[in-house]
C-alpha cells in the first residue's frame, strides 16, 4: 500500500496482494466420462483478500486471457479488461460474503477500491 497524494489517501494495488492467474485441467484432470481435460491458462484469478482476513478469493473470468469459453456457466464469472495484473479490470464489483469483514470493493486498471 502507497499513499498516494500525501493526504491519507491509501491506494492498494492489485500485485500488492500476491495475485496469481488460475489455470484448469492439465495432466491428471478427465472429464466424467474420462476424458482428459487439456490444461488452460489464466482463466481467472486469485489474490490476498483486501481486508487482510487471509483469505484469497477466486475470481473466473467470463472471458478468459487464454480466449477459450469460460469455466463456468452461471452468473459467477467477472468480465475482465485487461491481461496483466497492472491493467486488471473486473466487472462487476466483487462482494466478499464468506469474509468476516464481507468486504466489497472493485479492481480497475490494477487498483482495488472499496
């Protein structure tokens, strides 16, 4: 965390907490069927929650870096902007219910705001 304008103003940065892209499948992943099931890239993210409870969410892209379908097929999947944790943008807002604090907050442009 900075602070940004000398103010008190705290901007918290998405590579600030220890952000990492979440593959799928690969080597010793198979379909119910038994197919294997080919290893994808970056098909989401995980982080550090913002509100220090240890926790690290898991966010699945609508629209995965890799341009393959998502993995998922509901409404809990993010739209993503962005392919670098420093560019991230993520809509819609993320609401955190299984943290103590359930924080609520968005990433733009790599920036967490609550």
């Amino acid at each position: 965390m900075t602070d940004t304008n000398g103010g008190g103003r705290i901007e918290v940065r998405l590579v600030d907490l220890n952000p990492a892209w979440l593959p799928t499948g690969g080597e010793g992943y198979s379909h119910s069927e038994g197919n294997s099931v080919p290893l994808r890239e970056r098909v989401g993210i995980a982080f550090d929650c913002p509100d220090g409870c240890g926790r690290r969410p898991s966010i699945i892209f609508r629209n995965p870096i890799d341009g393959g379908p998502s993995i998922r097929d509901d409404d809990h999947v993010w739209t993503r902007e962005g392919d670098t944790f420093e560019t991230l943008t993520l809509t819609p807002s993320i609401q955190r219910v299984n943290c103590p604090n359930r924080w609520h907050g968005h990433i733009t442009n790599g920036e967490i705001t609550p």
